[in-house]
C-alpha cells in the first residue's frame, strides 16, 4: 500500500511551474546598514552638517526689516500673504517669483540627473541626511550592524531595553526640533523660543511642531528605505529622464567576475583560468542603506549614496587590490567593457546638460533682474463705472477713482499723488488735505496697501472729448522714486 507523503512543513516541494502563489504584498526585510568611511562618506558627514546648521540656525539670523516686523532674515509672513529672504521680499500678487524658484529646482533636479544620476537622493535628500542622522544615533546606542542583527535574533534584557529606549529617546528629541526649527521660520524666532518654552506660544505653533515630529520620526527612524523604495515618485521620473551618459554607482563586472576569495584566485589564477577581483565579502551590500547588492547592476532602489564604493575601496586596500571596483560610472562604458572596449570619459558637457544649464540661467538670469529692477512701491487705479462721471451744479465734472498705494517697506513713507494729462484739472484725496505743487500729500504706513477716494474735478468751461488719457503719479517724497498709472478721464 503505498502512503502520501507528508508534506514537509519546514521545506515545502515547490509547487508546479506555473501554479506558484504570488503575493502582492512582499514583507520588509529588516536593514541593518553597517556602518563605513571613506570619500562618498566624508561628503555625505559634510553636506549632512552643513544641511543640519543651515536649517536649525538659519531662523536666528538678523535682517532689519523696521519697527513692524522681526528683524529676521528668513521670515514667512503667513497673517500678510509674504515671504522676505534677506534682501528680497515677495507680496502675494508676486507669486510668479515662486513659479520661477520651482521651476529653478525642478531643472537643477534634472540637472544633477544628467551629470550623476540620483545624486540628489544619496547626499542632499532630507530623507536621506535624516535617515543618515537617526542611523548614526541608533549605531551609537545598540551598535553596529552585527551587534543589531544578534541582538534582534535574542531576546529582550534591560541592557537593551535601556539601550533601545535611549535611542528612541533621542530619535524623538531630534524630531522635536526638527519640527521646532520648522516654526521659527513662521515668526520671530528667539520670541518664539521664549514662548515655546514658557508654554505660552500660539497653539498653531505646538500642532506644527507636534506633526513634524511624528513625520520625521516615522520616516526616518522607522520607513527609512522604503519611502525611496516606494513612496517617492522622483526614482521613476528620474529613470525615464536619464540617459547613458549619466554618471551611476556602477560595478566593474569586467574586472570583478568570476567572483574568488583571495586564495581561491591566486589558485584559479596560477591554474591559469580566470578570477575576478571581487572577494564576495559582502560589505558593499552590507553599507547599502537600502539594502541593494550592487554587482547585480542598475537598481530602482539605490540610491547614489556611494558607500559601497567606500566599503568596496576599503576591502581593495586591505587585500592590495587597486580600488574602483565600484565607482561612478557610465552605462554605454558598462556596453563597451562587455564588449571589450575601452571605457569613454565620462562626457559631462553634451547637448541634455547645456540645455538644462542654459534654462537655468536664463530663468535665474530673469528672476535676478526682476528682483534687482524690483520698485518698493506701487500704484493701482479703479475708475468708478457707476456713475462713470459727475455733472456738478456749476458745471464742472468730476470723475472718482479708488487708487491704492502700495508701501513695500518696513518704515512709513510720505508721498505726493499728483495728475498728469489733464490740461486743467483738480486731484483731490478724500479726506486729506488739498496739495500743492508737487501734489497731494499721503503717508503710506510700513508694509501695507492704502486704499484712497480719489476724484478729478475739469471746471465746465474745460471742453474735454469723452474721453481723455491721464495719468495718476506716485512720488517718494524723500527719495524721488516715482510711478505712473494710466487712466481715462470721462466728460459727457
Ligand atoms: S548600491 Fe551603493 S550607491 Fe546604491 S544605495 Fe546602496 S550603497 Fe548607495
Ligand atoms: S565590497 Fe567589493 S569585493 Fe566585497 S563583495 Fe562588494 S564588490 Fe566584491
């Protein structure tokens, strides 16, 4: 009698080619990047510092921006619609100027594309220098790869219990500042500071600051990799924007294959077949902080960062190797080794990376002048249309107009609105004072728009067509700067 097999529970047969299950989940594989030094790493340590003091520093530095506001040299005006960066300040009908600060960083984006692949991903991405931060803290506290692998395998004892606590302690604590530094940017940052800490800051200000905390602990100490893997839509817009010049972290398969541990390829080698130089020690994947084994080529999930080229570097020198197994490299250079070809240099000036500088420039080129040609005071006219003009009992006619004045300035500023076109005519301000030769005075406070009822009085004998062009003029009283805005003059 012949039984069934019991299944082998531990070592399941495989089932019949076509029938296998497949899952549309696939469960994460724990990373546990070790850590490394080298060139790449120095960069990142560099960029990461620098990146860090800009963004927690950078709301203490002091602009003057008069009696009205902080005195801050980044300041994000949310209650006025306005954003000052040191000398340069944006009201909300300027939004054109964030269109071309958009448009700036999607074309260096691309940029960085064409002369080095995800370069912004491995060195300059927040979710990378965060990642990169809360990493050297979980190192610091439970140890290096090895050690978090074994000690993941075991179980709990109040040594790493306390260590794992002290890591999530000062994971939240960077969080918290994170999302701290974020709100000084929204208001005068040492008062803030001040509020913060006595408990009496705006409400808004501790809801802000309690988001970005939780953002930035989950994704950096818990989603890490896989917000690159699969959150982030930059990989798959990079990928169809990139070409075969682009510079990637590439490996020699030329130089590195048949894989042979260094005895093996001395043996393989006296035999006279052949050994490649990789050793197959795996710490080019074991550096990788999103867990890609580089030597099986180009991957969606890595991310540029370089440290496999470090680790694989480090293991060249020790065994008397010359580096560069890993390196940036090009694609058509991966071809032409397959092939047998001598490798290009890499061709960094082409006719993608030209167009890419050349818009730029020319949109950095635009928004400079604009900026630098920018006047700190404006003039708006609105001619009446109900009733469009005003016969008086003496005959004279009289048109109205709302004109708003624009102070872009953190002081008070005196002006004169005069009247230019009219062969004869009076501009009057409601309730102001008549002016005198250089025009009507008006004192435009710090920062604001000021809506003023103007009319224009032509006595009856002034016998003007219906319609008339004029121009109303805004003068600085102290500086002289001026601007006009036209209008019409209507008569019967
Ligand atoms: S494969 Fe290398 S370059 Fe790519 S992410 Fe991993 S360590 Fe960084
Ligand atoms: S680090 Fe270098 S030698 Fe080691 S496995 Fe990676 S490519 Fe091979």
């Amino acid at each position: 009698m012949s039984a069934t097999p019991a299944p082998n529970v531990k070592n399941p047969a495989p089932a019949p080619a076509g029938t296998e299950k497949i899952s549309l989940y696939e469960s994460r594989q724990q990373i546990y990047p070790q850590s490394v030094s080298g060139r790449f790493r120095n960069i990142k340590w560099a960029l990461l510092v620098g990146g860090m003091l800009l963004y927690y520093f950078l709301p203490f530095l002091r602009w003057d921006r008069g009696p009205d506001l902080p005195a801050q040299a980044v300041l994000v005006d949310l209650t006025n619609g306005r954003f000052y960066f040191f000398g340069i300040e944006i009201w909300p009908q300027e939004v054109y100027y964030f269109t071309g600060l958009l448009i700036l960083a999607a074309f260096t984006l691309f940029l960085m594309n064409a002369v080095a692949g995800r370069v912004w991903c491995g060195y300059l991405c927040p979710q990378t220098v965060w990642t990169d931060l809360y990493l050297l803290v979980e190192r610091w506290t439970e140890g290096d790869r090895r050690e978090r692998m074994i000690k993941a395998k075991k179980p709990w004892t109040p040594r790493t219990l306390a260590e794992t606590a002290l890591k999530h302690f000062l994971w939240l604590l960077i969080a918290w500042w994170t999302g701290g530094a974020w709100v000084l940017y929204f208001a005068d940052a040492p008062t803030l500071v001040k509020q913060l800490a006595t408990l009496q800051a705006p409400a808004q200000a501790y809801i802000w600051i309690a988001i970005l905390t939780a953002s930035t602990y989950l994704l950096a100490g818990f989603a890490r990799e896989q917000v690159c893997l699969y959150m982030c839509p930059w990989p798959r817009i990079q990928a169809a924007l990139t070409d075969e010049y682009a510079l990637n972290v590439t490996y020699r398969v030329d130089r590195g294959e048949p894989r042979a541990s260094v005895k093996k390829a001395i043996a393989l080698r006296e035999d006279g077949k052949p050994a490649g130089d990789c050793v197959d020690c795996g710490q080019c994947v074991a550096v990788c902080p999103t867990g890609v084994d580089i030597r099986e080529g180009l991957s969606m999930g890595c991310i540029q960062c370089g440290l496999c080229i470090d680790a694989c570097d480090n293991v060249m020198g020790k065994i008397g190797r010359p580096t560069g197994l890993i390196g940036y490299d090009t694609d058509i250079n991966v071809h032409r080794r397959a092939e047998g070809l001598p490798a290009l240099k890499p061709k960094l000036v082409r006719p993608r990376t030209l167009i890419y500088l050349a818009l730029i420039l020319g949109v950095a080129a635009a928004m400079g002048f604009t900026l630098a040609t920018r006047r700190s005071l404006g003039c708006d006219v609105m001619h009446d249309r109900n009733p469009i003009f005003v016969m008086l009992s003496d005959g004279s006619i009289r048109n109205v107009y709302t004109v708003r004045v624009l102070n872009e300035t953190g002081y008070e500023r005196k002006f004169y609105l005069s009247l230019a076109g009219l062969p004869v005519g009076k501009l009057s301000v409601m309730g102001e004072p008549a002016g005198g030769g250089k025009g009507v005075p008006i004192i435009a406070p710090p920062n604001q728009t000021l809506e003023l009822r103007v009319t224009v009085t032509t006595p009856a004998d002034a016998q003007l067509p219906q319609s008339t062009p004029i121009q109303m003029v805004l003068t600085d009283a102290k500086t002289g700067e001026t601007v006009k805005k036209g209008d019409y003059f209507k008569a019967p």
